[in-house]
C-alpha cells in the first residue's frame, strides 16, 4: 500500500554551540539532539517531503527554527532532558493539547526501544517548563531520554537506529494517509 502526503513536516534539533542546553556523561544535549536530527532526516528523505533547521551538521536559532515551524502542519523539536539526581529517566512531550495525541504516539515509540519510562505527552506549563517558543510556534519538544542519567544514555546510543526508526514511522503516518493502487493510471 502506497501512502499520500498530506501534511508538511519539520524536524529541528532543539539547542546549539551557542546555548549547548544541558550537559551530561560527557555529552552536550546539542551534540545528541543535532546528530539524532539528521539521522532522522536522512531516513525519512526518501519517504515524505520535510525540512530542517539547518544543514547537516548545523541548526538555525531557535528564533529561525520558531519560524519555519510556523509554517508547517507538524513540526517537532529534539530534546534531551537532565536532572541533578542520574536515576532520572524517561521520555516525554511538551506541546499544546492538539498535538497531544501525537506526542504520545512518539512517547510511546521512543519508550518502547528504549525500554524506559514514558513519562507522557504533557502541557507546555508541566515542571520546569513554561512558555517555550517551539510550542508557542505550533510543535512538540521531543525529550527523548535523560542526558544525565547513564542508563537511559547507554539503551540510546545501543538502539539509535531503531529509535529513528520508530520515531520516522510515527511522523510518516501523522502526515500521511495511506492509499490504494487501484484505478491509478
């Protein structure tokens, strides 16, 4: 079965060498979000039209990533939680109640292959988070682990390609419909 494309689809890599957002286990949450934000690209490519925030390697500013989310159906944002105690874990969403169905679905996903808590598709106001310019422009902040906690960061790095390819199944069928062969010329 074939699928048509009938949403537009943004992906962003959430932080930059500028505001390298959190740190932990040696790793920038910048370095892990970017790298997950173009292997995500490169795999969905072929299948669905989308854009990024940046070229390979590189992320806009937020304030240019905000933007282009803007003018997009779906748009979602990589994140990396942390947390001063390393027994943190777990993965949610951060969006507004309308994209909460979809935040799920990726928080389950991501849940899933890594095999750690799914803390849930949430509001943009839950803990420390409140007016976040993502959410504001229309997206969802994808946390996918906790930067801080080893256990969380060692199931990522030994399932990285299974979470892009969950997470690009989940986008593939928010923006797509799929359809039959039949009676097309």
């Amino acid at each position: 079965m074939m699928a048509l494309q009938t949403q537009t689809l943004f992906i962003s890599a959430g932080h930059s060498m500028s505001d390298p957002g959190a740190a932990g286990n040696g790793l920038t949450e910048a370095d892990v979000v970017l790298d997950f934000r173009d292997r995500l690209y490169d795999r969905l490519a072929d299948t669905v039209v989308l854009a990024r925030d940046g070229k390979p390697g590189k992320n806009l500013p937020l304030r240019q990533a905000c933007e282009m989310a803007k003018r997009h159906d779906v748009a979602v944002e990589f994140h990396c939680n942390a947390f001063r105690l390393p027994g943190a874990t777990g993965v949610e969403t951060l969006s507004s109640g309308e994209d909460a169905a979809l935040g799920s679905d990726l928080c389950c996903a991501v849940s899933g292959v890594l095999g750690i808590d799914n803390r849930g598709a949430k509001g943009e106001g839950s803990g420390q988070h409140s007016r976040l310019a993502f959410v504001r422009a229309g997206g969802i902040i994808l946390e996918l682990f906790f930067i801080t906690n080893p256990d969380d960061l060692a199931s990522y790095r030994d399932n990285l390609d299974e979470v892009v390819e969950q997470v690009a199944q989940v986008l593939v069928d928010a923006v797509c419909v799929p359809r039959s062969g039949k009676g097309v010329a």
